[in-house]
C-alpha cells in the first residue's frame, strides 16, 4: 500500500547570518492513512519545522516528501495551496485564527478558497462549531473567546474542506490541562472517524494512544 | 468569489485605524476638483448656450473696444455709427442702446443701478425676439418718455416697499412711472435693471450723440459672416479708426470657451496632482496593511488561499478605500458646485447647475480604479510572502 506520507532524506536548512541552521537534517519516514502519530521530540529538535514540509507550508532543501504518488517538490505555489486547502487540516499552538472574523466566518474561510458557494459554507461551517460544542458562540470574535474555545474553533476551521490529514501542532501548549486533554479527546474521536493524524506533543501519556510515536532529535529520527 | 473577497475586504477595512483613512484625502480633493470642474464647467457651458439661443443667433453686436459689458464705460460710438450701418441691407432692424449707472430714488431711499436705454418704438419687437416676459404692466410705446420697465427684483427687493405698476421712480432728477416688471430671470444683472426710452436716457444722463451697442438684427443667420465683415470695413472708412469691435454671439461664445478651456486645463492640473497625491497615499496605507496583516495572509495561505486570492483581496481592499475617497469627493464636489453657482448669481451671473448622474458614477469608478492601482503593488508583496514566514510574523 502507498503509504499516505513519505519524507526522503529531507532537509531543511536555514541560513542565519552566513551558518547553516539544519532545522531538519536528513528526516525519512512514512505515515499510513488512519495513523495517529505522536510526533516528539525536544524544543528546537524540528519538530515544526517537520510539520511545515509536511502541510506543503514549506518546501525542503535536499530530499522529497511525497504526498500519495505526489513529490512535493514539483510543484507550483498555486498547486501547494490547493493541497493545504483540500487535504491538509492545520492546527497551531497559537490559534492562528484571523481576528477580524466571527468564529463562524473563520471556520467558514477554507471553503471561499474552494469556490464552495456561501449558502453551503455557512451551513457546514455552522454543523462543524455544532460538533466542537461551540454552536452558541458562532457571532464572537476569537478575542472574546477562551483559549481552549479558540482551538476548538481552529479544529472545526482544519475539519470543514475534509482533509486526509490533520496536522496539530502542541495544540495545547497555550491550554490548562483540563482543557488540553478535551482537544485531545477530540483528535481522538477524528482518529476514530478515519483522519490521519500527526500530533506535535512532549505529553509521553500520548503515546500510548498512538498508532506510531517519531522521536526527533537535532533534526533527526531518534534510532532512524 | 469576488463578492466574497469583497466581504473580506470590507471586515479588514472596518477593523483599520482611522488614521489610514486619512491618507484618502488626497482622492477626495482630487475627485471632488474634478466633479466640481466637470459639473461646473458643464453647467456654465448649457447656461451660456440656454443664453445665446435667448439672445439669438441672429444679431451681431457692435460696441466700442474695451467695453467689457453692460456697466463699464465704452470709448465712442455715435448716433453717425448707427446710421453708417443702417444704410447697410440684410437688417431687420439696428438698435442703439445705452448702458448707465444710475442713481434710482423711491420715496426718500436711494439705490444704484443698471439703466439701459433703448428706442421707444423698438420695445415691442426687441422684447419678443429676446423672449422677454413681463409679469406685470406692458411694454414702453412708442414716443413715450418718461416710463420704465423694471426687473423683478426692482420690484421686490431694491426698495423697502415693492414696486408696482403706475409706481413713480426718480432716474437721475428724471421722474419715471413704472408701466411694466420683467418676469424673474434668475441673474441678478437682469433683474436689477431699469429699462427706459433711449430718447428719456439722452436727457437724464445728458448724452446727445453717444451710443454704447449697436444691436444689428439680421435677416437671415447665414449672411452674418458677410455683414459683419461689410460693418467692419464701413466703420473703418466712415471713423477711420478701428475703435470698435463687431461681435456675433457665436464669436462671443467661441471667446467664453477659450476662457472655460483654459480655467479647465488648470483645474484638471491641480486635480491630477491631488489624484496622484491621495493615490500615492493608499499605497502607503496598504503597504502598511500588508504588513499589519502579514500573520493573517500567512493564516490564509495555510488554508488554502492561492497567490491569486490573496492578491485580489487586498486589491479589492485598496479600491474600495478609493471608491471611500471617492463618494466623500463626489459629495464635497457637488457641494463646491452648488456653491459656485449661488456664489456666481449673488456676483450677478446666471449659472445654473445640474448634476449629471453619469459625471458622478464616473468619478466614483475612477476613484475605484486608482484605489486599485495604487494596490497593486502592495498586493503583489502581499500575494508573494511565503506561507511559513507570514505565520511566524508577529
Ligand atoms: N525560519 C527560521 N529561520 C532560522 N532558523 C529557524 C527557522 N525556523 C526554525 N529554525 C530553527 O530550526 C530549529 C528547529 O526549529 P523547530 O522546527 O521550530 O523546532 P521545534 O518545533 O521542534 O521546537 C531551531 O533551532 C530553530 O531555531
Ligand atoms: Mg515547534
């Protein structure tokens, strides 16, 4: 079976001040549809950095990463947006919601970029904050909203164009613990309904719910 | 989409400072100069047209040169002028008419105003032919001296009481019965004036032989290039001077354009400026957009927002701050309008000013499309910055 992920020997270095920053060194893996992977590692071990190739934010230095048959690298800017658009659900430490926009109108967004009409993006939008629990909250602003509201609003944003994959990244490095472990409890129950999943955690509890654990290390797979 | 995009551009526009709005003054001046020049100019255009048709294209003008109008004082043309071009064929009629200020008395109170004289016994067919109306009274008759015709606001607004048929006035010692009152005809010059006998102006103003126009009715429009030309040459050899200046309205009219011409190439300069100015301004005010929303393009983009969205939302942003600037420039620019106008009228010249919803629909695109110009450039950054670096922008 094509695995759903695969990363060649990729790198990604970074140039600061005339040195090389090797943020990824050489990382090769495979990810499968329907894994839940707990993707750790210490601070500045490249975990982000993994993730951005991976959501087609980035582009490697050296090395591939193919999506299905797809090598990354061959392809135009406006073709990467079209994959994060569709096949890629991203959720951040830090929300990245745009503050201008009602809970609603930014779960809404990905689906204007798809040319989904607005009748249907404002009725899918509304289902997806239903399912996260925020049904009532649809007319805030995410600056009148608590944390963990804000990720979960992030969550229905990732969920409504149906992506594959869904990349978390520490989504709950900005919450209390108790409201860290409901967003997980949610990526578990869309590990259940068929998502892969990567998630971005140093909780070492975690692992043991996941179908595949990658330690990074210095850019690196730990033993890889 | 482009509504969509529009949507968006409208939430980030309400979420800007005040302050970026400011940098749209420079449209607003710009589209306003040129709302009120078109309206304007336009306006004085038909006005001046409305006019000549009154007065008539069939009349030629004859007039000492240097004189400017009715009021200032003209060098010399005589009674022997008026009979060197009446011995000239192709006239209806040719008409002598004097031009004075005058000191107007009503019981005790005092004013100054335009008196015109003309021949008795031309009123009846002068008035017609420039479609003159009286609202009051009839026309002065022939040999009759001593009667005036007054303007409306003669009538209404010179003397603490209103005037009326059979009221007496004093002109200059001269006692005068009103016999007649001009309809309203929208300009103060008009209005003001007292129209009385040439024979009664001679007396009171003490001017046997001088004649400040000389009206020349033609018979038929197109002999007037010909007659004109015979008036020229027949008063050079008659005076043997060329004291004198031989107008027709369609020469008058050509002059009046030159004028508007120029005033406009002036206006448009000024306005061009503005435009330039206000345009550079949003470009300022959307670089400095694109930089305060560098973590939301990198959101967008992290969505699923192609180059080509991103670049379309914020130019659609930039052209709607111009359309902004526009709708604030065609308000203030109609408003200046309007205010020519009444200025114009109270200084005693008919302008009367109409707005053309095309001009206004015009400037409010225009204002759109250079809104959006001046994103183009900031757009083009916006669309261009890489989704990982936008994101980690703070
Ligand atoms: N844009 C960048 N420019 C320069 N160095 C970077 C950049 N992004 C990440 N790095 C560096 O790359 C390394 C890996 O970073 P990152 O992937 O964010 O690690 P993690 O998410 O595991 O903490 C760090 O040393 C970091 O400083
Ligand atoms: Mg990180």
């Amino acid at each position: 079976m094509t695995p759903l992920i695969k990363l060649e020997n990729a790198h990604k270095i970074y140039h600061l001040e005339g040195v090389d920053v090797p943020a990824v060194n050489g990382l090769s893996f495979t990810i499968h549809q329907g894994d839940f992977v707990a993707l750790m590692g210490p601070s500045g071990s490249g975990k982000s950095t993994a993730m951005n190739l991976v959501g087609c934010l980035d582009v490697t230095t050296i090395g591939a990463i193919y999506l299905g048959n797809q090598n990354t690298k061959n392809l135009s800017e406006s073709d990467l947006a079209q994959i994060r658009g569709k096949k890629i659900g991203f959720i951040f430490q830090t929300f990245n919601l745009i503050p201008s926009l009602t809970a609603l109108e930014n779960v809404a967004l990905p689906m204007l970029f798809q040319q989904v009409s607005r009748r249907q993006r404002l009725q899918k939008a509304r289902k997806l904050l239903e399912m996260v629990g925020l049904a009532n909250r649809w007319q805030h602003l995410p600056n009148q909203l608590s944390g963990g509201q804000r990720q979960r609003v992030a969550i229905a944003r990732a969920l409504v164009n149906d992506p594959e994959i869904i990349l978390a990244d520490e989504p709950t490095g900005n919450l209390d613990t108790k409201t860290g472990n409901e967003i997980i409890k949610l990526l578990q129950e869309l590990h259940k309904q068929g998502k892969t999943i990567i998630l971005v955690t140093h909780n070492p509890e975690l692992t043991k719910q996941a179908t595949k654990v990658i330690q990074l290390r210095d850019g690196k797979v730990v033993g890889g | 989409m482009i509504l969509d995009y529009l949507i968006l551009a409208l939430h980030s526009l309400r979420h800007r400072k005040l302050r970026s709005w400011l940098t749209v003054v420079g449209i607003i001046i710009g589209v306003a100069a040129i709302i009120s020049l078109i309206t304007v100019s336009r306006s004085l255009e038909s006005t001046i047209q409305e006019q000549f048709e009154q007065f008539g294209a069939n009349r030629i003008l004859i007039s000492a040169k240097g004189f400017q109008g009715p009021g200032t004082l003209s060098q010399s043309l005589t009674t022997k002028d008026v009979e060197t071009i009446e011995k000239i064929s192709g006239f209806e009629y040719v008409l002598p008419a004097l031009f004075r200020n005058g000191e107007v008395k009503h019981r005790g109170e005092t004013s100054f105003t335009l008196i015109s004289g003309l021949p008795a016994d031309s009123f009846e067919q002068f008035y017609a032919d420039m479609g003159v109306e009286l609202d009051q009274g009839r026309t002065i008759q022939e040999k009759e001296k001593y009667t005036a015709i007054i303007g409306s606001r003669v009538a209404k607004e010179m003397f603490s009481r209103d005037l009326s048929v059979g009221s007496k006035i004093i002109v200059n010692k001269g006692e005068f019965r009103v016999v007649g009152i001009v309809e309203e005809i929208g300009n103060a010059q008009d209005d003001n004036q007292i129209t009385i006998s040439l024979e009664t102006a001679r007396e009171i103003f003490n001017e046997p032989e001088r004649v400040d126009t000389i009206i020349a009715q033609v018979k038929s429009t197109s002999d007037i290039p010909l007659l004109q030309e015979k008036i020229e040459r027949e008063l050079e050899r008659k005076r043997r001077d060329t004291n004198f200046q031989v107008l027709t309205a369609s020469q008058i009219l050509e002059q009046i354009n030159q004028v508007l011409g120029v005033m406009q190439v002036v206006l448009v300069g000024i306005a061009a400026i503005s435009l330039l100015v206000g345009a550079i301004g949003i470009m300022n005010s959307m670089y400095t957009s694109v930089l305060e929303r560098t973590k939301d393009i990198g959101i967008m983009k992290a969505i699923g927002a192609r180059n080509s969205a991103i670049s379309q939302i914020f130019l659609i942003e930039s052209g709607l701050i111009g359309l902004g600037g526009g709708i604030m420039g065609v308000l203030l620019g109609t408003g200046l309008a309007f205010l020519l106008g009444s200025f114009s009228q109270q200084a005693g010249f008919l302008l009367i000013i109409k707005i053309e919803p095309m001009v206004l629909i015009l400037g409010l695109l225009f204002a759109f499309v250079i809104g959006m110009v001046s994103g183009i450039l900031p757009a083009y950054q916006a669309s261009r910055l890489k989704p990982v670096d936008a994101l980690r922008y703070e």
